[in-house]
C-alpha cells in the first residue's frame, strides 16, 4: 500500500500431514497434506510485522488459527518483542474431539517451543 507503507501479502501453503498414524484409521485424516492461508503485514516505519494464519483442511470439523506479532524492544532496538496467540476448535468428530484438541495442542506447543 504506497500510502500507508505496509506491505501486505496472502499465501496458501502446503504442510505435511503430522497426525499420528493411529489417528489417520479416521477415513477424513487420512490425507497428506494439510492447506493453510497465512496473512502477513509489514510496516517498516514502525517496524513491526503481524501475521494471522488458520487451517484450510477439515474446516467443517476444525477450526484451528495462530495469530503472530513482531516488534521492536522497548528494552533494545536491537532486540524482538514475540507475541502469539492461537485458537482451536474441533467439533462434529464425536468422541475424537478431545483427542484431536490434544493433539492440535500439543503440536502447537511444540512450535512455540522452537
């Protein structure tokens, strides 16, 4: 946007499927890859990044979102302050609901981690 400065970009991107093979015996997580769209603005003036991503795949059981932001330290310009946010929600798969959020969960933690 030559206005505002920001540079916006929206993507899909293709993931491998890491459900547990166990889990994959349920026909609808039997696939390989799982879709994502990711949504990202970056304003260099204030020099802070936003993004927000959510899941493409299984959306009439899942609903699963992660929402990002980067900034300049207070502390240090030198320095990132991270902030993250995320979101699940599975419904519709009967008793597999409190399994898959475990699981969503622990995936997620893990990334968080890294």
């Amino acid at each position: 946007d030559l206005s505002t400065g920001i540079i916006y970009r929206r993507r899909i991107a293709t993931c491998q499927n890491v459900i547990p093979e166990i889990l994959r015996k349920v026909s609808v997580l039997k696939v390989p890859d799982i879709y994502l769209e990711e949504e990202s603005w970056l304003n260099m003036e204030k020099r802070n990044m936003a993004m927000r991503s959510h899941c493409l795949t299984w959306t009439q059981y899942a609903s699963l979102s992660e929402e990002s932001v980067f900034r300049e330290s207070l502390e240090n310009p030198n320095w990132t302050d991270f902030t993250q946010k995320g979101r699940i929600s599975v419904t519709g798969a009967g008793l597999l609901n409190c399994v898959l959020e475990a699981f969503a969960q622990s995936f997620l933690k893990q990334g968080v981690k890294k």
